[in-house]
C-alpha cells in the first residue's frame, strides 16, 4: 500500500507539468500535503525529499499570484527542518531557500525609507 500511495504522488509530480491554473494549483497544494513519513523514513531506507524540490519551487512561483499555496510551501519547509536530519535538508535548501527572497524584499515609499521620519517614529 505505501508503494502504491508513493508511485501515484510520484506520477502526479510528473503529470502536474502538463497542468495550468486551478488544476495545477489544487495538484501543487495536494503534493505539499504528502506526510513526511511517505517521503523519508530512515528505517527503511526511503528518501524521496529531492524528488520534492520541483514542487516546492513551483508553488513558490506560484506564490506570487496565490499566496496560500506559497504558505503551504513555508509550512512544509518548516516542518522538514524540524524533523529531518540536516544532511538530507542542506543541499535542498540551498537551492529552495534564495526563491523565499522575493517574498522578503519589501518595497519602502520615501516617507519610511528617510532616516529622520524612522527615528521620529521610533522616539515617539
């Protein structure tokens, strides 16, 4: 049964590339559903977490005209640091983690970027 559960999500992350708008979308949140424990489980020697990458990049494109699917993308990531070990999540990371920047930057209008207006704002 976990074989079987895992080819499909597997076959879906193939066939989503065929998808666009609300099916693609409602695919991506699907696939960033899937317990961890379908995806790594140290004692039996599975580690699918790479062939999640994909996903989690295109959900963060995505993102940027549906944030909920991007929060989904977070809340996984967040939950993948917590339980898996660091070995399987550095070079994952390194490539998922420079496409969170786009939802750092935030553009400041003249008024907050001037130095005074923060400090009289501040020491009020």
């Amino acid at each position: 049964m976990f074989n079987r559960l895992l080819s499909f999500f597997k076959d879906l992350i193939g066939k989503s590339e065929e998808y666009q708008d609300e099916l693609l979308l409602s695919c991506i949140d699907l696939l960033l559903q899937v317990p961890l424990a379908l995806l790594y489980n140290k004692d039996i020697g599975t580690d699918n977490v790479e062939l999640w990458k994909g996903i989690m990049l295109k959900a963060l494109e995505l993102g940027h005209t549906d944030n909920s699917i991007a929060m989904t993308c977070i809340s996984m990531l967040e939950q993948w640091f917590d339980k898996l070990p660091p070995n399987t999540t550095n070079k994952l990371y390194q490539e998922i983690l420079p496409q969170l920047s786009d939802y750092l930057n935030v553009e400041l209008d003249e008024q907050s970027s001037n130095p005074d207006y923060f400090h009289q704002r501040v020491l009020k």
